[in-house]
C-alpha cells in the first residue's frame, strides 16, 4: 500500500480513505497479503484528474461504479444514448493504441466530462465512430490528445448552439412531432456552413501568403536598387 500511495503521489491515510468510498477496486489477497497493480495506479490518477478538473468525490464514486459495474459512463455523465452516432467497444489497449500513448489520466478526465467515453464491463465504449476515427486521426497528424479533446468541447458549445437555434426555429411553426424527420436539414446547413466557412479561412491564408511574397518580392527589389545605386555612385567617385 505504501508503494501504490508513493506511486500515486498521495499518503497512505488517502488511499485509505479512497477504499473506504469504494473509489478504488480492492486488491488481489493471497492469504494476509494485498496485491496493487497497474489498474490501481491508473485508476488513482485519474481521479486526481477529475479532481484537478472540478469533479466532486460523490462524481468520481458515480463514475468508480460505473467502471467496476459495467454502467456506461455516458449515462453516469447525463449524456444519454446517441440516435445517429454508431458506439465504438474497444478494450483498454485497443484504445491506448488508436492514440498513440496519449491515453493519459488527464485526456481520459477530459473525456468522461465530454461523454465520449462510457464502459461495458471490460470493454470500453467510445460514443460516436465518426468523432473517434476523427480524433485518432488528428493525433496521428501530430496534434496532441489534450488539445483535441479541448477543441472538442468548444465544437460541443457551439453544436449546443445551433441545435437550439434550428429546434426553436422548427417549434415556432412545426408541432415537436416533426424534429426528427426535418433533423437531416439541420445536419445539411451545418455542414454547408462549414464548408463555405473553410473555404473562407483557406482564401485568408492564401492572400496572406501572396501578401508576404509581395512583400518579399518588394523588400528584395528596394534591395537590389539601393545596391545598385551604391555602385554606380562608387563607379562614378572613381571616374572623377
């Protein structure tokens, strides 16, 4: 215990009080002898993860059930079963392959507080294919988990956003009955939107890159007239 509690940077007396609120699963006995593991360690970081991001221990016992149980995490966080998206079941080294040992206390916090993650036993359930095909992706480009999963939640905010704005724009002239099968529409606009709008930031980009090279183009040029205008004026000093 001594060895799992300096491991996990925390005293004995709070691993202790850990097991008491059942946030850690118990340890492997052989006779009068408690075994800790690999399992133990991860699961003591991250609830200093989710502590770190704001979570309360009664969450974190919710959350400790729910992976020790087989619960889904997604409903444990209020998140609810998706209609569209198809859930993605992995075991815990599948996922730590898909993203490249960036399955880290801290990224898994962020991502039981976006709901992408929930388990099935032993099985880990990632919510959506298409944002975990997007994500693993993204960090096999280079980009890392943490700031991912951060864009993640402002895209989340704004998704929020514009849901809102197409079903108060359906409930003031359509009955409720009529949101699912005018959904697709909203889908449509959203992803036109993006598509003008990407259009619009790569245009940015490339008139700023054919600003720099006139620039470049100018400074260059300025360079070249004031070196030549030195040389003649040194030529003609000689000539006099």
């Amino acid at each position: 215990m001594e060895e799992l509690a300096r491991l996990a940077g925390i005293t004995v007396r709070t691993l202790r009080f850990y097991r008491e609120r059942k946030l850690l699963p118990p340890p492997r006995r052989e006779g009068r002898i408690a075994w800790y593991d690999d399992h133990h360690l991860a699961r003591l970081r991250t609830i200093a993860a989710l502590l770190e991001r704001g979570h309360t221990l009664t969450g974190i016992a919710e959350l400790a059930e729910a992976f020790d149980h087989g619960r889904d995490v997604a409903d444990v966080l209020g998140v609810g079963t998706p209609t569209e998206e198809e859930p993605v079941r992995l075991t815990p080294e599948e996922l730590a392959a898909r993203f490249e040992g960036e399955v880290t206390p801290e990224n898994l916090a962020a991502a039981m507080d976006l709901g992408y993650v929930g388990t099935d036993g032993d099985e880990i359930v990632h919510i959506s294919r298409r944002l975990l095909d997007v994500s693993s992706a993204l960090v096999r480009e280079g980009i890392p988990l943490a700031e991912v999963l951060t864009a993640g939640a402002r895209v989340r905010e704004h998704a929020d956003a514009l849901a809102e704005l197409f079903a108060d724009l359906i409930l003031r002239h359509a009955p409720a009955e009529d949101l699912p099968r005018l959904r697709p529409l909203a889908r449509s606009v959203v992803e036109a939107e993006l598509s003008l709008a990407l259009d619009r930031r790569l245009t940015k980009d490339e008139n700023m890159d054919m600003g720099m090279d006139m620039d470049m183009g100018m400074d260059m040029g300025m360079g070249m007239g004031m070196g030549m205008g030195m040389d003649m004026g040194m030529e003609k000093g000689k000539g006099g």
